[in-house]
C-alpha cells in the first residue's frame, strides 16, 4: 500500500537504480526490455547489420534457403529475407510507438476533459461507445483503404480507434480522484480547476497511462501488421513485416520461412512489449494490476 | 424486469446512431475520392460524374445522410457496385461459416479459458500460475495470422492431420467440418483465451481477499468449494463482461483467419471488397458488425441482472 | 472452575521476513471458560486479530505462521491437527464474525443458503430439516419474519440485519466457542447497543464462550467477563474486568483507560459574548434518486438546518451514519451547493455564490477530513499540500515555506519533514499535517468532519487536545462533526444533536449531556457503551 504510493522519484530509483535486485525479482520483465532494446538497435543500425539494400530485386536468387548469403533465405524476387526483417522493425516500431504517443495524447485532453465537465462527459462517452462498438481492424481498414495507403494513413487510421479507450481510463481515474478529500482540500485552499488537474488529477493518471501506452504500443503493431498482410496497410513498397508475409502467402507450401521469420519477429515483438506492459502494471499500478 | 430490458434497449440507440454516423462520414469525408476510387484508374470525367450521381453524391451531405438513414431503417444496406446484389444478400450467403468459426471459438475459449483462470488464481504464485499466465500473455501477443501459418505449417503441411484450408458446413457434411474449422478455432482462440483466463484469474483473486470468502472458510467449507461457489460467481460479472468486450477482438480475428484459411465468409467478403473498393460492401459489414457487437453487449448487460441480485431491474 | 474451552498458551506466530517486527504475537496465554466473554482489547498492530485468526486456524498461508505455543479446544490442540480437521472444527466447534457485516456476507447468495451452507457441510440433514433449522436459527437472533427474510440477498438488510444472519451462521449449530473480531465496530451506537446485547443473551442461554475483540473500552466495560490487554504483540495484562479498568496494574493498560474520553463533560469558559462567525439559515440539501423511468424520489440530506458559532467556540455537530452532519460540513465548506437556505460567513451569505465570487471567501474556511490516509495526495510532498493555498493566494514561495515550517512546528511535527511523502508518516501524524495545511490559510472558520474517528484511542487524544489547542491559540469557530459522544463531551462548548438530516435537540455540552430532552438524543445516549462507567478514575488514586 504505502510502496504504491511512493514518490515518482523515488519509482523512478526503484527502475533504472538496481538493476540487480530487479533483474532478480522481474526476470521476465528484464528479459522483454533487453529484446525491445535489440530490436530498437536493430532497427537504427539497419544498415550495419549485415544487410544488403531492402527493395533489392535478384532475379537470380529466387526463393532460396538460408545460407551463408542469404540468412533468412531469399524471397520470390531474390530480395534478402534477413534485409526485409531487419528493416521491417523500422515500420513497426514507428507505427508502435506513433500510435501510442497520439492515442494517449488525445485521450488524455478528451478524458479529462469528460470526467471534469459534466456537460461534456455525456455526449463525449457516447460517442466513445459508438467508436468503441466498430471493430478496431475493419475501422482502420475502411480508414486506409479509403484515403490511400501511406504510413501516416496507416498511423492515424489505427490511432482512431484505440481513443476510446484511453478515454475510458483517464476518465475513470478523473471520476475517483475528483471524490478524493485531498482534491476537495484543494478546492477549499481556493485551487483553480486548471491546477488541480495538473497538480491532482494528472500525476495520479501517469501510471496508468503509461502502462496502456505500452498496451496500444502492441496493439498498433499487430494492426500494422494484420492491414498490411490484408492489402490495405503500408505501402507494398516498404518492408514492413505485414507485406512480407503478405507477398510470401503464395509461396507458402513451398517456402514457409518467408512468413515464418517475419511472422517470428512481430510475435516476439509484441510478446516483448506486452510483457514489459505487465511488469509495468504490476510495478506503477498494482490496482490495475489486480484488475486485469 | 421488462422496463429494465426496454431501457437497456432504448440506452443503445445513441450508441447506434453514433456508429451509423459515424460510418457515414468515414466514407464520405474520407481525402479520396469515392467516386473515382470505384471508377478506377483508367475512368473518363464522365464515368466518375455518373457514378457520383448513382450513388447520390452530388446532393448536400445531409440529404445524403438522411437518405442513407433512411435505407438503413428499412434494413437496406446498399448494392454491391461489382455484383449488383444487394449487400443484405450478400451477407445471407456468406454468414453461415463465419457465424460457425465465432461460435466454436467462443465455446472452446470460454470453456479452455475459464477453468484455466480459476486454476492460476487457485494456484496463484507458483509455478502453474506462471505457466498458465506465460502462455496467456503468449498467446495475447502471436498475431492471429502468425498462430494460424504456423498451426499450418506444423498440423497440416508437417503432420497431415489436417487440411490446410476451405470450409464445410456442418450441415452437409459434419465430419469434414470438425476437421475444416479445427485449425482456424485454435488459430483464432489463442488471443480470446489469453484474455478470457487473465480476467478469470484476477477477478477470482480479487473476489479471494473479500471478506466473505473468510466467512466461508470459517465456516469450514472446503477450499475447492470456496473457489466454485464463492469467489467464481462474484467474478462472473467482470468475466462475462470481458467475454463480451473480446468479441470486438474476434471480429478482427475472424476477418484474417478467413483470409488465412481461406474461408468464404463475411471476413473474405469484407477483405474483397477492399481489394476492389467496393464501399457500399465495406460500409454494410462494418454496420452489421458493428451492430451484432452492440446487440451481443446488450444480451450480456441483461445477463448481469440474473448473475448479479445487487444490479436492480 | 470449570475447565477452559479455549486455551492459548505461549502461542506466538511469525511475521514475514523484513517485517518491522519479527512476530506478529510472541508468548501469548489466555483461556476462555464456558459461558464466559473475554475481550482482547488492544489498538491497531496489537496482535489481537491475528491471534483470533489463529485459533481459527485461518492466518493468511505463507504470509504468518504459528512458531510456537498451543491452542487448546477442549483440551484438544488445534495446532496439530490437518488442514481437513481443522474445517471439521470451522463452524461446528467454534464459530466466527467479523468486523463488516457489509462485506462478511456473499452479495450474490441468498441469506438463507449461508447459514444453511454450514448445515450443508457439516451435517447430513434433509432440505426440509435444514430450513426449519435456519428459521429457527433466524428467529432465535430476533430477526424479523424469519420466513420472507430467509430468501432475500445481503444487500436488502440493514447493517444490523447483515451482523445478525453472521451470529445465526455462526451459531447454527451451537459451537462451545465463538470468536468476534470487532463486531460492533462498523455499526451505528444503537445497533451496536442491539448487537451486544443479543451476544450477551445468547452467551447466557446457550452458554457459548466468546472470545471478543475489541479496541473500544466502552464494549468491554458493556460486555465483558475478563480482559486481555495487547500491546505490540504481547499480553501486558490481563484479570476480571473490573479489576483492570479499576485497578490496572501495567502502565500502558493505565494510558489507555485514560486516553478514552469521559461522557461527562468538563468545566469549559463561556464565548457567550463572542460575536457569530458563522450562520446557517434554513440551510437544506435535497438529493434528486430516480431517473427517466422510476418514480422519482426526494432525499432530504439536511433539513431546515439552523446552526451559529462564535469566534473561539467550539461547537459539536452529533448523529449518526445517514444523519447529514457531513452534508451540513460539506455545504458549510462550499464543497456542494446547498438546495436552499443561507451560509452566512460574518455576515456574509456565500450559500449560492458562484466560483469566482466564492473565492475570496475560500479562505476563511477549511476543513479537515476523517480519512487520513486519503486526505493528502500520495505523489506530492507534505510541504507542498501546505503551501498550495497560500500560495494560490498570491504568498510568495519563500514565505509560504516558513509558514509551512512554523506550522509545521506548531502540530508537533519536525519542520524538516516538509519534503516528505505522505505515506512516511502514521495516521496521527497525517492528521497533524492536514490541521496545519488548514491553518496555513489562516482562517476564522474550521470545519473538522470526524477528524479523530479513524485514529487508534490514543492518538485520538492528542489530535484532540492538538484541535483544541489551536482553537484557542488562533480565536477559531470549529465546526466539530462527530459520531462519538465521547470525543464530543470532552472538545465541544456546545452540542447539535442531528437525526435524519434534522436538528433534534441544541444546547451547551453540560446542558444536553446533564439532561438530554429529545427522545432520539435520550435513545442515542442511552446506547452509549460503557456510559455507567467512569474511565480512567482509579482506585489507587
């Protein structure tokens, strides 16, 4: 109870201060860290990596196994698989972490905005459930498909519908802290609404907040990856882990690991983010944690 | 009890309304073009403008919208522009596999989910609770399109127990269903599961520090029975509610794993018409999805009345 | 002497390792004979509640274990016996309840089927013997209409209600030994008055021995038999009831009983001429329930509520859960709008004023809140909840911190703690800090909503005396609301009696505790635990 509660500082020392003890105590957690560190890495040093150019075509390459050449093997069009997976990162941790900053963001300005003025929360909420009530995917696909494939589509067309959420959850931590004695206390030291947000509401959305950020975070990179494999994603041009899969779906009996290491990569991903998520959760928000 | 359903009823249409609203300025507002995406590349000046006027674009927004209103309360969703059929057939023949794909999957995952969740929560902090919740977080993580390659690729190219792909109805043929709709249920499953026995575990554990729960065990009722009796009927209410909620996730879900498996359902069909930008298509099944998910949460906020004796009606 | 049902000897159980002590109970004895009620008294960490859990056989796995001692039922160890024993004695032999009849019970199964459900384990009964043995159970614990009662849901009764399905249950198939962990403690003076008594009669027909936890010395001077006084873990002291409220031997027995407030009030100097500070006139809360399809209700929260108190005058707002004193205190603080009335602040009316017209008189009131664990923001330091008013009214940083430091200094507390986090401070100490953090505002007003109630008893005393030393040191009105006669009788020159959201009786804390003249107030006193008992005088002295 009284460890929840600590001091962002002190959240902060308990983080990135020990890392032995912590190591010890979140193996799992330390383990997701370090692979989005690599996969961080790896996508800022594509280039050193060994790689050749990604839209490379080498006819003469045509959909052979791992070898020395090629790691990963080549693609239909001869192009290195280990290349295309490589910088296939790129696209997914742009799209991740884009998404996460926008949705938090906004939901955050429209959640507050909800739970503090009463006027707004209800029309506000049902338009939050009626985004809620369309299927994230086929949103986003419409979104795309509709105003033409390009990666800042694709971010704000998977951005719209993960709002909502966000809403909810900035609005439902609103809702209890503007009940808390320590915000009334404040209205009778004659704080004005602005700064009780900021000093109140605010600092007690934080944690929770940035848990569901690293959620959307994973969450956007899987939807990336499923409007890119369905054709209405990131341009065919770029190499993100969706179009390879998707172009590699007809050579599937014959040369799976066109599909299967991508496939491997987004997997491991997004297993990394979501468990960096729940090592989080349980650290900075141990009532969420119970929760869900 | 009527007037609580009749309310919980009313309190959906806003919800509808938005939907619907919403869909309509989606396609309508949207940067390109509707008009000269459905003509395609190659139309003349004149071909777009009589598309445009087929389907009522070059009338005000809100005579559109009011018309478009209109048609939709008579149940109309348009006509395909490709096949010429009317979206609501379309949908009629293409409805039955994907409602056999959702329906195998929820039972499965409810009925694998549920007593995995009670099992973690039971076991809560050893080894079993790791297990279960590794493979939960797994398989929340592993795109479904991913599960259902590589299910591919092992059950069926590597062992042969399965075929790769195509559908069969239960109805004709039960037996080549159970062996069609195997690898797209687990395919499928993985992320309702993970998501069903996450919230069964942390309900059940909640429900585990209450004070009733010590009552029960003062009582000297047996552990096993404390769990099933006590601490699973007071986290119905949130499991159910999760149940509902992961139906959004499924609709996702069904799409790709029909594009996976090569099913002709409502997945494949929405998934075409994006191909060919055939948007009166796209718009109806975002609708009709849309709807369905409205109207299942609707049966489930119903259902609580009956789990819950607290929640009045 | 008859031979004890229970018997605790040496019992001591271990705490987690890291815990600021290494156990939670160390070489506790006591003993429990037929028909007897023995109270464990202590306050908060005392060891009590886990020793009770103990004999239940019930402590939290992994977390606490029993390292040494023995539990005898009869004669019969409970530490030796096996997990499947041990529910075998559960609700047969002995039979347990709990604090919060709120949440005791399971929300979603009828009240009926839990106390049947211990029939259902424990014996091979018949449905139709196992509910004649309920209604019976039922009617012998004065439940009403034991018949349509039997298949309603928890949340239809009231908290009383709630505390007596717990007794039938736990007594349904007679124990020798009843544990009660704080069973009066949620409960309003009247049901708790209702509750002992029920316990006290059952204890005499069915000759249960009770082991009763409690951190009220009222209950205990009510109920009790004998008394075992915890501190720490430890039994300091134990023996007849009246020889240890009389004549305690162990000292910190003696601050105890000394540390609860006595009902009858001192002498206090008259503010009769000190002017009014604050008014309210006709001051109601009305509250709107229902919605578009139920018939609309109305809650009256406070009615026609008329009080006025003088600079320097303390003045005790009293009722019970429901009564509306918070409701006043919040309308009072302008943390809602009342329906109707006025608030005149020295004249002032700021019942209906609007943001910016209310703010130049925020500062003249401020209000300390019950909960102290929730009355300061976790995530910002103590010298920043102290300075954010002044600060919001234009003092410069640097001065505010002084202030801060002077206050700080003035509630006891070290003025180098300003950049301290909330949760490295006790209870007592946080309340200590929200009375500075209200005085940093300087204001004529304080409003004080059960500022003692949520405190062990004798923290409880200092904050008091604390209240009542700014009082005077700053000439201040206090608004003390309470539901504690006690803690009333001690602070306040005079007293409002509120009952339904009406004032049912006024006058000097002398005066109405001398002679009460309403019939709510005569009922509310007459509930009073221990109100025969004078506390704290002891026979050596």
């Amino acid at each position: 109870m009284t460890e929840s509660a600590g001091a962002p500082a002190e959240i902060g020392a308990t983080l990135f201060g020990h890392w032995r003890p912590l190591a010890a105590r979140y193996p799992f957690v330390v383990v997701a860290a370090i692979i989005i560190l690599v996969f961080v890495l790896a996508a800022a040093f594509a280039p050193l990596l060994w790689t050749t150019e990604p839209l490379a075509l080498n006819p003469l390459q045509r959909l052979k196994p791992p070898s020395a050449l090629n790691w990963f093997g080549s693609d239909q069009f001869g192009r290195d698989v280990w290349t295309r997976t490589v910088y296939g990162t790129r696209v997914s941790l742009i799209v991740g972490i884009a998404v996460a900053v926008l949705s938090i963001s906004i939901g955050l300005f429209v959640g507050m905005l909800a739970g503090y003025i009463r006027l707004l929360d209800g029309i506000v909420m049902r338009v939050m459930d009626g985004v809620m009530a369309i299927p994230g995917v086929l949103l986003a696909i419409a979104l795309v498909s509709l105003s033409g494939a390009s990666l800042v589509t694709v971010i704000i067309a998977i951005t719209v519908p993960e709002i909502p959420r966000v809403v909810r959850l900035v609005r439902a931590v609103v809702l209890t802290v503007r009940e808390e004695p320590y915000v009334e206390a404040a209205i009778a030291a004659g704080t004005r609404l602005p700064q009780i947000l900021i000093r109140h509401v605010l600092p007690n959305c934080v944690p929770a907040l940035i848990v569901q950020a690293t959620y959307v975070c994973a969450s956007a990179m899987l939807t990336e990856a499923i409007l890119s494999f369905l054709g209405a994603g990131t341009p065919p041009e770029i190499p993100s882990w969706g179009n390879m899969m998707a172009e590699g779906r007809a050579f599937f009996p014959i040369a799976p690991r066109i599909i299967l290491f991508p496939g491997a990569a987004l997997a491991l991903m997004i297993l990394a983010v979501n468990v960096l998520g729940d090592g989080l959760r349980d650290r900075l928000d141990p009532k969420l944690a119970r929760r869900v | 009890m009527l007037t609580f359903i009749l309310k919980r009823a009313l309190s959906t249409i806003p919800v509808m309304g938005v939907v619907a609203l919403t869909v309509f300025l989606l396609l309508r507002l949207s940067p390109g073009d509707p008009a000269s995406v459905i003509a395609g590349d190659y139309a003349t000046a004149e071909q777009i403008a009589k598309i445009r006027t087929q389907l009522g674009l070059d009338q005000p927004i809100f005579i559109q919208f009011a018309h478009w209103l209109g048609d939709l309360m008579r149940g109309d969703l348009g006509v395909s522009i490709f096949s010429n059929l009317p979206v609501t057939t379309l949908i009629g023949q293409r409805i039955e596999p994907t409602l056999m794909l959702a329906l195998t999957t929820i039972v499965f995952s409810v009925v694998v989910a549920v007593p995995l969740g009670v099992l973690a929560a039971w076991k809560a902090h050893t080894w079993v609770d790791r297990a279960v919740m590794v493979f939960a977080v797994v398989g929340f993580s592993v795109p479904v399109f991913v599960m259902g390659y590589f299910l591919i690729y092992g059950f069926a190219l590597g062992l042969h127990w399965f075929p790769v792909q195509g559908y069969r109805s239960p109805f004709s043929e039960p037996g080549q269903f159970v062996s069609h709709i195997t690898l797209p249920t687990l395919a499928l499953s993985a992320i309702y599961i993970a998501l069903i026995a996450r919230i069964t575990r942390a309900s059940v554990l909640e429900v585990l520090e209450e004070d009733y729960i010590r009552t029960a065990r003062a009582k000297g009722q047996a552990e096993i029975k404390v769990l099933l009796r006590h601490a699973l009927g007071n986290a119905a209410v949130p499991i159910v509610t999760v149940i509902g909620l992961g139906v959004a996730f499924l609709i996702g879900g069904v799409v790709v794993t029909e594009s996976v498996f090569n099913i002709p359902g409502l997945g494949r069909l929405v998934v075409d018409a994006i191909l060919k930008r055939d948007y009166p298509i796209i718009q109806g099944l975002i609708l009709f999805f849309s709807f369905l998910y409205i109207a299942l949460n609707l049966v489930i906020d119903i259902a609580y009345t009956v789990l819950d004796p607290r929640i009045r009606y | 002497m008859t031979a004890p049902v229970l018997d605790v000897q040496g019992l001591t159980v271990r705490l987690p390792a890291r815990a600021d002590r290494v156990n939670a109970v160390e070489n506790v004895s006591f003993a429990v004979t037929p028909g007897e009620i023995v109270c464990v008294v202590g306050e908060s960490g005392s060891g009590k509640s886990v020793t009770a859990h103990a004999v239940m056989g019930l402590l939290p796995a992994r977390q606490l274990t029993v390292a040494a001692g023995r539990i005898l039922l009869e004669g019969d160890d409970l530490l030796t016996k096996t997990p499947a024993e041990m529910r075998h004695i559960r609700g047969a032999r002995i039979g347990m309840i709990f604090q919060e009849p709120m949440t005791a019970l399971n929300p979603v199964m009828r009240v009926g089927d839990q106390i049947a459900e211990v029939l259902d384990i424990h014996t091979k009964l018949s449905e139709r013997e196992r509910r004649q043995r309920v209604l019976d159970v039922m009617a012998s614990v004065h439940l009403p209409e034991p018949e349509r009662m039997i298949d309603v849901y928890p949340h239809q009764l009231s908290g009383g209600q709630r505390q007596r399905i717990m007794i039938a249950a736990a007594l349904v198939l007679d124990p020798v030994l009843l544990i009660a962990d704080e069973p009066t403690t949620a409960l309003d003076v009247a049901t708790q008055a209702q509750i002992l008594k029920l316990m006290k009669e059952l204890r005499e027909r069915r000759n249960t021995g009770v082991l009763f936890i409690t951190h009220d010395f009222g209950v205990v001077a009510e109920i009790a038999h004998r008394v075992v006084v915890m501190q720490h873990g430890r039994v300091v002291e134990q023996g007849a009831t009246q020889d240890v409220l009389r004549r305690p031997r162990d000292e910190y027995t003696r601050t105890l009983i000394r540390a609860v407030p006595s009902l009858s009030p001192p002498a206090r100097a008259s503010v009769a001429d000190a002017p009014v500070v604050l008014e309210t006139k006709h001051l109601m809360m009305t509250y709107k329930a229902g919605g578009f399809f139920e018939k609309r209700r109305e809650v009256k929260a406070a009615n026609d509520v008329n009080l006025c108190v003088r600079r320097g005058e303390m003045l005790g707002v009293v009722g019970e859960s429901g009564s509306g004193k918070s409701t006043v205190a919040r309308c009072i603080a302008r943390l809602i709008v009342p329906s109707d009335g006025a608030i005149l602040i020295e004249g002032a009316d700021v019942a209906k004023l609007g943001t910016r017209a209310l703010r130049p008189h925020r500062k003249r009131v401020q209000i300390v809140f019950q909960d102290p664990y929730r009355s300061l923001n976790p995530r910002r330091s103590v010298g920043d909840a102290i300075t954010e008013g002044p600060v919001n009214f234009g003092m410069n940083a640097g001065e505010a911190v002084a202030r801060a430091r002077n206050l700080m200094r003035l509630v006891g507390l070290d003025p180098d703690a300003l950049a301290r986090f909330p949760h490295q401070f006790s209870g007592g100490q946080r309340q200590r800090i929200c009375i500075a953090r209200a005085l940093a505002m300087d204001p004529e007003i304080l409003v004080a909503d059960e500022p003692v109630s949520a405190l062990d008893v004798s923290v409880q005393a200092q904050v008091l005396e604390l209240i009542d030393d700014v009082r005077k040191r700053f000439n201040l009105a206090v608004l003390f609301i309470t539901h504690d006669l006690r803690v009333a009788a001690q602070v306040c020159d005079r007293i409002v009696v509120m009952h339904k959201g009406e004032v049912v009786e006024e006058g000097t804390t002398a005066a109405v505790f001398a002679a009460p003249q309403h019939a709510y107030t005569k009922a509310l006193f007459d509930s009073a635990p221990g109100r025969n008992f004078e506390f704290g005088k002891f026979d050596q002295e």
